[in-house]
C-alpha cells in the first residue's frame, strides 16, 4: 500500500479500531498463475494475542491454497468518498485544486495456520457469531440449533488464523490541504445525503481532533 508519511496511521488502538468497525475483510494470499487468491469475509480481531480469526467454505479454492501459500494479507477499509475541488476555498483564490478521494484502511500481514479440529472450529464460529449478534435485541447463539446440525455445518469449512506481524495503516484525510480547505471538505461531506459521506467527515473531524 503506498502511503506516505503524511496519511501514515500507527497507533495500534486507532488500528484495532478501524479493524473491529469493518464490516467485511479481504483475505489475499498469494495464488497460482501470478494473481492472488481473494475471499471477502468478516474476521475475528484477538488484539492480545496478535490473531485475526476467520473461516472459509471448504469447498473454496481459496482454503486449499491458503494452506500452500502459507501467508496472508488481511485488507480493512474504513470511511471513504469523493472530495470536490468545489469544496476548497482556495479554489477561489487561485484555482489549483484538483478532485481527490479520502479513505482509510488497514492491512494486516503474517503467517496463517489452518484450523480442522472441530472442537476449534466451533470455537471459531461461536466467537465470530456472539460479536456479530451483540447488537441484536435477542442474539443468536450457535448453541441455539441443534448440535448434529452444527457438527454437520462444521464439516463444511475450514478454519485459519492470520499471526500479525505487519500492521499497516492509512487514513487520507485531507491533512496535506490547509486548514480552511480542510474545513470546506468536512462541511461538504457532512452535508451530502449519502451516509458514507457523514461518515468520512465524521472521521476527517476525529483526525482533526487528535483521534
């Protein structure tokens, strides 16, 4: 990811955070014929141990050749949108300004190890299952159906955990624009009807403020 030192995202907490707000991850890995395996999934963050922890369908290619492959990359993407030169009031003054696009990700890098144990595996799905329904007003648990049907549903796929040993970090949020410029992206973000809009102006805010 090429990022430079203007846009760089270090701190892990900040990190953790925009890993644990996405809704879905890419998994990439390196594949045959000179392109890489993808698989979009949600991903289990263990911070203390350095683990992201995930499961695919055993009848995706991808599970074979993540094991041949050995390592991973997991991509995180946060807030993200269009930024119009319109927005700058510099562009008023001299007219040099061009569109941008302000986002932020995160990868995450390191060795993957393949789970098939079913005692693991359904520690896999229950953990990712229990964050999921949190926010429900009667969660779900796994325990819920039947346990035959389960061990059945586990035998289906095949379990992983990708061992952080590069956390990389971006969030383009206009810190290279003067302040006034910064301010006249924000306004018009928050003031666009798309909620991924408000979302990026509440981020390019929390930059602002240190956060």
């Amino acid at each position: 990811m090429y990022n430079p030192a203007a846009f760089r995202e270090d701190r892990p907490e900040i990190l953790h955070s925009l890993i644990r707000q996405a809704r879905l991850a890419l998994l990439v890995s390196n594949g045959a014929g000179g392109v890489p395996d993808i698989t979009h999934l949600p991903l289990t963050l263990d911070a203390g141990a350095g683990l992201l922890i995930g499961h695919l369908a055993r009848a995706n290619p991808h599970a074979a050749a993540l094991r041949e492959a050995g390592r991973a990359i997991a991509v995180f993407r946060g807030a993200e949108a269009y930024v119009s030169p319109n927005w700058y009031p510099s562009k008023a003054e001299h007219h040099r300004v061009v569109p941008t696009w302000n986002y932020e990700a995160v990868h995450a890098e390191g060795p993957v190890e393949i789970i098939e144990d079913p005692v693991r595996l359904h520690a896999i799905v229950s953990q990712l299952t229990e964050e999921k329904e949190a926010s429900q007003p009667r969660p779900w648990s796994v325990a819920d159906a039947p346990e035959p049907f389960i061990a059945g549903q586990l035998k289906g796929i095949v379990g992983f955990t990708l061992r952080i040993e590069l956390l990389t970090g971006k969030r383009k949020l206009s810190q290279n624009r003067a302040a006034p410029d910064r301010d006249g992206a924000t306004a018009g973000l928050a003031a666009s009807e798309d909620p991924r809009d408000r979302a990026t102006a509440a981020a390019m805010r929390r930059m602002a403020e240190g956060g």
